[in-house]
C-alpha cells in the first residue's frame, strides 16, 4: 500500500477518535451535572453528590477507553 495513503488512513482514526471522545466527554458530563444540579437539586449530601460524581468519572473514563478500542483495534477491510 501506498505510504500516503496509510498515512491518511491514521490521520482519518485520530480524527475518529477525537471526535468520538468529545461527543462522549459533552455527553457523560452534560448528563452528570443534569443529574446532579437539576433531578437531584438539595437533595443530596456531600458524600451522595461525590459518590455520583465518581460514577460519572468512571463512566467517563470506561467510554474513552472503549471509543479508542473501537477506533484503533477494529479491522480494517483492505488489511
């Protein structure tokens, strides 16, 4: 194959997997501070909101790693 083309090839995965990783981050953040701020507004304790936070976190952190699985590790037709 072409050295160029591999070389698109990789630059069209990072692109993928930015994007991919932004979407993810706006949607695990937008829905932690929804849950947090507005469903569960003083109703919780210190401890409660940290407790959801870091589940979130978790969350967040477990979807990068899955994103850039599937970006990087899946196969490709041609190869």
């Amino acid at each position: 194959m072409n050295p160029a083309r591999q070389a698109r090839r990789g630059w069209k995965r990072w692109q993928k997997a930015l994007l991919g990783s932004l979407i993810w981050i706006a949607l695990t953040i937008g829905t932690a501070i929804v849950h947090t701020s507005v469903f569960s507004a003083g109703k919780l304790t210190e401890a409660q909101d940290e407790e959801i936070s870091e589940r979130y976190g978790m969350a967040c952190g477990a979807g990068l790693v899955g994103i850039l699985a599937l970006v990087f590790l899946r196969r490709t037709r041609n190869g």
